[in-house]
C-alpha cells in the first residue's frame, strides 16, 4: 500500500511539473516562460544560424518534444540538417560610390546605404541608375512600375512597399525576393537599391543596418537560389536618400510625400552611375531545423499532416547596443518555440484524440530568409502530399491581455474560419492582419507552406488600429525589435502567453479533426499554387 507520505510527496511533483492554471482553466504561462528563459539565455549566444548555440537550442528543443511523447520525425532523428551558403562581406575592402558629370561621390557603407548579400556581388560592378516607383509589377491588381521604362542593364532604384490600393498579401507576395527577381531578370535589370520607407520602417536605420549588415545565407542548392541572375542589392538610409536623387529633377521628399497621399509615385531616370566594389568571404554552413510528429488515430487521416511551425533561429552575436552584443530573441522567437513545447505538453496532458497526425516543426534560418522552412517545404521529411496545412507561430508578443487575435491570411483559405471560431470561443475577438504594409504575410515561415500550394496562417496576440495595445507594440518594435533588449529583463504578460497557448492547441485540435482538408477561397491569390 502506498504510505501518505508517498502521495505527499508524487502531488508534489505533479504540482511542479505541470503548468499552473488560472481560474477559467487556462494555463498561467509559467511553462511557456519557462521555455523562453532558456531559450533566450545568452549561453545559446542569440542562436545564430549555423552556430554552436544554436545547435544546443535545436538539441534542447528534440528533447522537450521526446518529454511530451512526440516521436522523432527529421531525417536524423528529431533533426533534419539543412544545407546553407554563408556570405560575408568585408566592409574594408568594399565600397559604394556615386558618379554623376565626372564627379565622384562615396558613399559611407553602413551610414548612407548597405550592400546586402541576398544577391551575391561580382567583385566590381558600375551600372546606371533609374527610379521606377516601387519597383513592382502587380497585373492582377493592373499596376506596372516598368511600363515604358528602360531598366536593361541598369540598377532600379525604389521605394519599398506598395500602393495602398493593392490588397496586402497581394502586395506583400510581389514584393517577395523571388517574385522581384523574376521581373527584374525578365526585363533585363542587374540589380535593385531600395530606400526603407520612413514610415513603415519597423526600426530606425541604426538598427536596421545592423541586421543588414551581418552575414548573409542562401539554400547552398545552386537551384534554390532565387535571386540567381541578378548582380547587386543595396538599401539605403533613407535620411541621406537625397543624395541619390540629385540631378534628377525630383526629391526624395516629394516621393514620401506622393506615398503618402496614396499618389501614383513617378518614374524616371537617375543622371548617375552607382559603382560597387565587393569583398565576399563564402563558406559553407549546416543548421538543423527539429522535426517531430503527433500520431493521429484516425485510420484513414493519420497519414495526412497539420504543420504546426515556429523559428528557431535569432541574429547570434552583432553590434553592441548599450555594451550588449547578444541578440536574445526573446520574443523573436523564443517565445513562438515555447509556444510549440508548450501545446505539445497541453496536448499530451489533455489526452486529445487527433484524427490527424500534427507535425512540429522548430525551423533554422528565418531571420536569413525563411530558408529553413522553404528547406522543409521543399523537402519534407513526410510525403509532400500528405501536408494539409501550417499553422505558424512568430512573435507571438504577450505583452498585454488577450482579447484580440491577429491572423495572418485570414481571408485566404477556411483556416480563417477555423481560428476565428476557436478564439470566438474562448471569448477572445479575431481580427485580420491590422498592418498589412509591414508585409507580415511574407516574412515569416507560413509563406513558404503558401508557395507550395498549402493553407497556411499566422496567428500572434493582437490589437486593433488606434489603441494603446497598439502603441505597446509599436514601442516595442522600435525598442526592442532586432535589438539585444529582446530579452528576458522586459515585461511580459505570461497569463496572456498561456491563454493564446490554450487558444492554439484548440485551433490544433480543431483542424487536424476536419471531415475535410482546408482549403483556399475562390478569391484567393494563393489558390493557384495548389493547382
């Protein structure tokens, strides 16, 4: 017979392993946040892709998943290597500079404009210049930036974003690295200079040229390189933007201005040649992303696979900030991580039946340009067709009580439908993407589940325009966002944590038990990459 003592002491366990519960019955974020602490540690070193630190993330992350009863599901057991090319540049022996009537203007690297390796450089390059508006090439929605203009041989200089007329993951899609070099190569062009918008930036240009300028990484696949054919890509400081402009017979001023009032932005050539010269430092590097999959118990479902995603990967070690050079990435992306650890313990806990077969996948190499997730989506270490949606989790931004849900791609296919149901019940009110000119719907691992035909969706804690959640957020991103202040001395609303956690192994539940597949709305844009 057990002594009282002994269950004295096995209540006492359970209480410390298992999550605390609010009243209403949802957890009270303590797991998650638990995740998040070591996650976000600097003994992982910001897990930089490639890296040591982020290898003891991957290898933390297999073990959590092995606790909550999933079984291993990458090719080398929990993990599935991926493959990158690493580029770097030498700022020494680089430059940029300016040629305009004979006269030469240099540019200061990292001050006025960044040379970013997502196109991997010649050694020496000198084109001529021309504005072509946002650079973009939309027919479905009728707008070319390129018609009657000459961009063969040259490097087009535009503003980043779209016109607010064009729905946003439209716009967003063509704005995709893929989507422009496709148009770019098509007419010829060399290359791209893109100018932030001041008003759409998420940060300031101090930080932001910080994340340009660290090493770059493509799928070291030659064949998945999607900028292969162009030759340079620069983004310049928008502050010293004039400076590109000179001689044109119009200002950077009066482009913002036009974009800003929603006018059609001129096109026009630019009386300068931008000369490039590069030193490159190229090494091969492996990342792992972590694979692990929830049987279903369905005979005829569980074969078929809800995708339920998260990045890994932060920016490593960079530029110090206030004396601290780690980038944590608390919440980006710790915290989506210990979003995925987390349900996958509600799940276990709850005892829940799923018809479906729920794969986790914590991917490498977002912060390089998703290229983790397009791994796996191009290569998945199930049968490609068995894949029937992603849900996918970044920056999920507990900063505040839950009462909204953001949902990227919510008018894009049924899941909408499906996580607006769940959050309805739950109380908590379900609201689309709320800024779509941040492009959201593009820059995070969902997009490359979209591109290979399948339903996909973003869900974080969310706000409505013109409320002080909203000016959280905000803050947030110039404060923190791709800074080492993401980190675990910030505030956080962790019963909001638990409740969106509870929200999600809900929406979970509910699509991996569907009669039938989601699927695309016939006015979707994305609908044609499943035909």
């Amino acid at each position: 017979m057990t002594s009282w003592r002994t269950l004295v002491l096995v209540a006492a366990v359970l209480v410390t392993l298992s999550p605390r519960i609010r009243a209403g019955g949802a957890p009270d974020g303590s797991r998650w946040w638990s995740h998040v602490r070591v996650l976000a540690d600097d003994r992982f070193e910001g897990r930089d892709t490639g890296s040591a630190g982020h290898r003891k993330a991957a290898e933390y992350v297999a073990k959590e998943f092995a606790r909550a009863g999933l079984e291993p599901a990458g090719t080398e057991g929990y993990l599935q290597p991926v493959p990158l090319r690493s580029l770097e540049l030498d700022a020494n022996h680089s430059s940029l500079t300016l040629i305009r009537n004979g006269s030469i203007e240099p540019l200061t690297l990292r001050r006025d404009a960044i040379i970013t390796l997502r196109v991997d450089p010649p050694p020496s390059l000198e084109a001529e210049l021309v504005f072509a508006g946002y650079g973009l090439s939309i027919p479905e929605a009728g707008h070319d930036d390129f018609n009657g203009l000459n961009v063969h041989g040259k490097l087009v200089v535009h503003l980043a974003g779209a016109p607010p007329s064009i729905p946003g993951p439209l716009a967003a899609h063509r704005q995709s690295l893929a989507e422009r070099a496709a148009v770019l190569k098509r007419l010829g062009a060399i290359g791209t200079v893109a100018i932030p918008n001041p008003k759409t930036m998420d940060m300031p240009w101090e930080r932001l040229e910080v994340s340009l300028s660290l090493p770059s990484m493509r799928l070291a696949d030659p064949a998945l390189d999607e900028s292969r054919g162009l030759k340079l890509a620069v983004a310049v400081n928008p502050a010293h933007a004039e400076k590109v402009f000179a001689g044109s017979g119009h200002t950077f001023g009066e482009v913002l201005e036009r974009a800003r009032s929603g006018k059609p932005l001129p096109h026009f050539a630019i009386p300068a040649r931008l000369k490039a010269t590069t030193a490159v430092t190229r090494t091969d590097v492996r990342s792992q992303n972590v694979v692990a999959v929830l049987p279903g118990s369905d005979p005829q479902l569980k074969g078929e696979y809800v995708v339920f995603s998260a990045h890994l990967d932060h920016l490593g070690i960079g530029k110090p900030i206030q004396g601290d050079s780690i980038y944590n990435g608390a919440m980006d992306n710790a915290s989506g991580v210990a979003t995925l650890l987390d349900v996958a313990a509600l799940l276990k806990e709850s005892r829940a039946k799923l018809r479906r077969s729920v794969l986790f996948v914590a991917v490498t190499a977002e912060e390089k340009g998703l290229l983790g997730s397009r791994f796996f989506a191009q290569s998945p270490t199930v049968d490609p067709k068995a894949i029937v949606a992603d849900i996918n989790i970044d920056m999920i931004l507990p900063l505040y009580p839950l009462k909204k849900l953001t949902m990227f791609g919510s008018n894009e296919s049924d899941l909408g439908h499906d996580a607006g149901a769940v959050a309805e019940a739950m109380g908590v009110v379900p609201r689309p993407d709320p800024i779509p000119e941040r492009n959201v719907f593009i820059r995070s691992d969902q997009y490359s589940f979209i591109r290979r035909g399948i339903p996909s969706l973003m869900v974080m804690v969310g706000f409505d325009k013109g409320t002080p959640e909203e000016q959280i957020v905000m803050r947030w991103l110039r404060e923190r966002y791709h800074a080492p202040s993401d980190d675990l001395d910030q505030p956080v609303d962790k019963p909001a944590a638990g409740a969106f956690d509870a929200l999600v192994a809900k929406l979970l539940e509910r699509v991996a038990n569907r009669d039938q597949r989601p699927r695309w709305n016939d006015s979707s844009f994305f609908r044609r990459f499943s035909e």
